[in-house]
C-alpha cells in the first residue's frame, strides 16, 4: 500500500484537474442527503481504480451526479443491514433516553418519590445502556465493518450483488490476507487522525474533512485489495508435497508462480497496462 500516493491522490500524475474534482466534491458535500450519497459513489469510484489499477493514478470526476448517488444508495444500503443489530440498540436506547424525562418531571410533583432518587436510578439505566452499546460496538459494530469492507473488495472483482452476503467467504478472505487488512485499517486510523487534526487547526479543514477521507479510504482500500503485499495462501497439501523427498526450502512463491495462468504471466511480464478506462474522459 502506498500511502503517499493516498494522501496526494489530488495531486497525482497523470491529467490535470485533481483539484477541480476536489473543490466539487467540497461543495457537493452541503447537498443534504443527496450530496453525501453521491460521496459516498464517489469513494467506491476511487476505490474500485485503485483496486483494478486503472491508468494513471489519479482523482476520479465527481460524476455523473446521479449514478454516483445510487451507488452510494446502494452501499448504504447494505452497510445498514450489516449494523443493523447495532442500529435497532442505538434507536432502542435513544427511545428509552428520551422517555427518561417524564419521570423526573413527575418526582417534581410527587412528595413520595424524592428526585434526588428518581435521578439515581435514571443514571443506573442510562449507565448500563450505554455499556451495552459499547460493547456492541466492539463485538458486532467493528468485526462487521471489516467483513463489509472484505465484502466491497470481493464485490468489485465478481460485480454480483449477492457476493456482499457471502460472509463466510468475506471471513475467509480477512483470514488469509490478516496483514493487510490490519495495515489497512493502521493507515486507515492514521488518515482519520491526520483529518481531525487539520480539522481543529484551520479552517478550510472544516470544507476538506469528508472529502479527504472518502478519497484517502478508498484509494487505501482499493490498494489493499490486490493483495500484492503477501504472497497467496498455501494449501497444506502443497507443503506435503513438497516435504516428501525434498531438501531444499519450500518458497510457496515459486508455486504461485507456476500455477497461475497464461494470461496472468503475460501480464507480469509486460509492464504496459492492458486496461483502459471504460470511463468517458473529459
């Protein structure tokens, strides 16, 4: 993963226009709903070039408007019924919290119930509630965030829907390429810091906040999905092969290599990009 090429993906190479696309998408974001659909669109675009490579490296056109906005219908859609456990608690709880005042307004006209008891066991609730909460968010609400990141990534290489719900191979994929997804989610982590940080230093972060991480996550994200930074998994019957007779170190690269396939070896072989960009350029 390169993680300069992520923060300065505004200011790559290739053709120009990196900044105009950015000063768009800092003004799309004031849109309510309908602009931070289209953002979120967007960053699956940048996601998706930077997992498929497309040439050269560079911010993708905050367009079309619309397409951009049921993409990001779509992903929201399906991040939601991912939390969804998390989401009913948290509307539970926000239910339960804001029924919290009529018993404190009635302690305040009745002589039996003191407030001072009444705002105990209020405190207790709410206290316990909000343990609740946290760790849900730690045991549902982190782990399925990284299975529909791992989903997103299988998603944009099949282009089938129904890959999003496939968990036990999103679970599959977290397990062997573990190192990337937690270099993934370091990087990931840093730029969030990076961003606030900037936020409570100047002004303009207030514009470029949302805007950066939607570019910065995908094009993270997009990279640590070709997993180019381990080598593939090896299967155990491999390793016995290998043992029988042998006296030499097993490389599983060297297997990899010599069992992937024709075109894959024309491709590493050749280091002009066979891709072009279905996109229309401007």
């Amino acid at each position: 993963m390169d993680f300069i090429e992520a923060l300065t993906l505004p200011f790559g190479k290739g053709k120009t226009g990196g900044i105009k696309r950015m000063l768009t998408a800092m003004l799309t974001q004031f849109v309510p709903i309908y602009g931070q659909l289209v953002l979120m669109g967007w960053w699956h675009t940048v996601m998706e070039r930077a997992q498929h490579r497309t040439q050269p490296v560079e911010l993708p056109p905050v367009r079309p408007f619309f397409g951009l906005a049921m993409r990001g219908l779509r992903l929201l859609i399906v991040f939601t019924l991912f939390q969804l456990p998390l989401l009913i608690w948290v509307g539970f709880f926000s239910l339960a919290a804001s029924f919290g005042l009529p018993p404190i307004i009635i302690t305040l006209i009745n002589e039996e119930v003191t407030f001072d008891e009444t705002m105990a066991s209020y405190g207790a609730v709410a206290g316990s509630g909000l343990l609740v909460l946290l760790l849900l968010v730690f045991a549902w609400g982190i782990p399925m965030l990284i299975v529909f990141w791992s989903s997103l990534m299988r998603f944009n290489e099949t282009g089938d829907f129904a890959t999003f719900f496939d968990l036990s191979a999103a679970a599959r994929q977290i397990k062997e390429h573990r190192n990337t997804f937690f270099m993934m989610t370091l990087f990931i982590v840093l730029g969030v810091v990076m961003a606030f940080v900037a936020l409570s230093i100047t002004v303009i972060g207030v514009l470029f906040f949302i805007p950066f991480l939607m570019y910065y996550t995908g094009s993270i994200m997009g990279q640590a999905a070709r997993f180019e930074d381990l080598p593939p998994p090896v299967s155990r019957t491999q390793t016995q092969n290998h043992a029988v007779g042998s006296t030499q170190p097993y490389h599983p690269q060297s297997d990899a290599a010599a069992t992937q396939s024709p075109t894959r070896q024309v491709a590493d072989s050749d280091q002009t990009p066979r891709l072009e960009s279905l996109e229309p350029k401007e």
